[in-house]
C-alpha cells in the first residue's frame, strides 16, 4: 500500500493519520538518475530476432554486389525439366478367326436295279465311279459280290473329291497370249509399224494389239514382240493339213467332283481349262451321261470354248437325285458324212471323269376334290 494510504483495500480498516510535529525536521526525497529502459526478450524471440537480422545483412550484400558486378555473373542456368518417359504401349494381340473347315454331307444311296448288260459287280462299280467294296457293304453281300439280274442294289454316292489347291492355270486368253510363238526385235532407225508387219507378214494391228501399243508410232530403241501366230497364210498352193502333236488331257475345273445340284439350280455350267490355241478344224468333244436312268441318256456337243451350258432339256424328269458323269476330249475334223455333218476324231487324250447328282423337276400335287 502507499505511504498515504488512508484505507486498507483488502479488509477495508481505516487509517487516522497523525500530523507531523511541527518541530519535526523534513524528510529529503531522494533523487535518483534516469536511465535507458530494460527489454526483456524470450530465448526463442531472441534468436527469431538475430535469424531476421542476419537474412537482411545477406540480402543487403547480395543486391548491392548484384548491382556492382559486371553482366551475367549472377545469372542462372534455367532448370531443365526432365521429360516424360514413354510409356511403351504394347500392341494388341490379334484374334485369330478360327478357318472354317468344310463338312461332307453323306447322300443316302440310291436303288438301282440290275439289268442283263451290267455283268459283275466290279462293272457296276466302274459305271458309278465308286468301289466294289462299297456295294458290298452298302448291301451286305458275301466277297464275291453275287448280283443277279432285277436284283435291287443301293449304290452309294461316290464320296466327293477334295479339289486341289489353286495352281497357276493361266486365264484362256492368258493361255493363248503364252502359247503364241513370238519372235523378240529391237526397233531400228527407220523402222515403222509398217515395215516391221511387213518383214514378218503380220498384220500392224496385231502387232499393236500383243505389245498394247496405242497408237501406229514406234520408237528407235524400243522392245517388240512379233506374234507369229498371227502371220498371214502364204499364197500358193493349200498346204497337206498337218496333224498337231496329241493335246493333254483338259483339266476339269467346275462343278467340283460329287457336287450337287437341287431344285434351286436351274443351269449346270461345264468348266475345264484350255489346253491350248485351237486351230481350224478343232474343238472339245462334251459328253455327258445320266448313269442312274434306267436306260443310260448320254448327251454328246462339240465346243470351242472352255465352257458348256447343260440343256435343260437333259435334266432329270423326276424328283430323284440323278448321277451325271461327264468329261472332255480334244477332237478335231477329219471329214464329212453323207449327210454332210462332221466327223470328229480325238487330237489329244481324254479328262478325268467327274460326276455330280441334279434333282429334276418338283411333281405336282394332286389336286384336290
């Protein structure tokens, strides 16, 4: 409390003050100096204040040497950022499509009645284009395979024929353009389509038509070939017709060996390929037999080209699966009938025999009542 004080602030006595005796001498105040102010700081506040001191002296120091120092001394080198690595995407694994695998479908067989001319089982067997084996077992007959006539056999389908792979049998004009016999020349100065034809007896036009030339001109240095199977005939006498070496067998293309033909298919075509360039006179013999008719039908025509049309009126009556067999033969004209139709002579060997089945005609129902 102070020295004055004239009541308690705790308890709230009160003071009576004396008065000084008159003969009392006075108290001299001391006078003390004055002196700078105390700061008291934390630990932590003091070493926060010389931290912030001393980054400021740096900061002073740095700029002002910044400022004295010559041009691109204190200049940074920009960081590089390192690029992305790739990621390696790897690539999709194809799907293989599974390859289709053809299925045979198995064909009941058919009656077949034995008549008078068949003979044995190994001659039906040859007519139909299949094994004895197979009418034994389609019969269940002994080994010996005992038939008899108007004995009724079930002849089985013969079992079709994969087809061989593709091979590279030329197109028929392909086939024609190879089979030319060609004479390689070089054009020469004063050389002209004209007088090239004539050195050779062939026609310009075929000249230009084998080379592809589009138009009449030639050029000195250029590469031709001479189609000697174009040469025009020599004037004189008519030549003995000179018999060309025996032509291979034609290789039958389509249909395929077994294949059959429904009510849907109203046209059969006949494919084989060329067996080369035929000349005046030649052409492909075209047979074609119904081997499951009760009297054999067989259907003989002669063609120049690669390809036969069935007749329609060869097809089948009923609306039984037929057996056709057919194949071709290279033939050429040695003469004249009475009649005076040609008579044709085989010029080369005969194909392989394919058969494929045809159902005739739908029969009509009966109408009714």
């Amino acid at each position: 409390m102070s020295e004055n004080a004239m009541r308690c602030l705790v308890c709230g006595t009160e003071f009576n003050a004396k008065p000084e005796p008159k003969a009392a001498k006075k108290v001299e105040k001391s006078v003390q100096a004055s002196r700078m102010p105390v700061v008291t700081l934390s630990l932590p506040a003091a070493v926060g204040v010389i931290a912030v001191v001393i980054i400021v002296a740096a900061a002073i120091v740095f700029f002002s040497l910044r400022a004295s120092a010559p041009p691109g001394t204190f200049e940074t080198a920009e960081t590089a950022t390192p690029s992305a690595t790739p990621t390696e995407t790897l690539p999709a694994t194809a799907t293989l499509i599974p390859t289709q695998i053809p299925t045979s479908t198995n064909i009941p067989p058919f009656d077949y009645t034995v008549s008078a001319g068949d003979g044995t089982c190994s001659q039906i067997a040859f007519n139909f284009n299949i094994s004895v084996q197979s009418i034994i077992i389609a019969n269940n007959l002994a080994s010996t395979c005992p038939i008899s006539v108007g004995q009724v056999l079930k002849i089985p389908y013969p079992t079709p024929t994969i087809p061989a792979a593709a091979t590279n049998t030329p197109e028929p004009a392909k086939a024609t353009q190879d089979a030319c016999e060609t004479v390689p020349i070089t054009v020469q100065d004063g050389d002209t389509l004209s007088t090239i034809a004539l050195n050779y007896a062939v026609p310009p036009e075929a000249i230009k038509e084998y080379n592809g030339l589009p138009t009449d001109n030639v050029f000195i240095g250029s590469s031709l070939l001479i189609p000697l199977c174009k040469r025009a005939a020599t004037p004189g006498p008519t030549p003995t017709a000179t018999i060309p070496p025996p032509y291979p067998a034609p290789n039958l293309l389509l249909p395929a060996d077994g294949a059959a033909f429904t009510l849907a298919n109203d046209v059969v075509t006949l494919q084989w390929a060329s067996v080369g360039v035929l000349r005046d006179g030649e052409a492909y013999q075209i047979t074609v037999e119904d081997v499951t008719s009760d009297q054999t039908r067989r259907l003989t025509d002669y063609v120049t080209d690669t390809k036969y049309i069935v007749p329609s009126t060869f097809r089948p009556k009923d609306n039984v699966a037929h057996v056709l067999r057919w194949w071709v033969t290279p033939v050429r004209q040695a003469g004249t009938d009475d009649q005076g139709q040609p008579i044709w002579v085989a010029s080369g060997a005969v194909s392989d025999k394919h058969v494929f089945t045809w159902v005739g005609v739908a029969v009509e129902g009966t109408p009714n009542p």
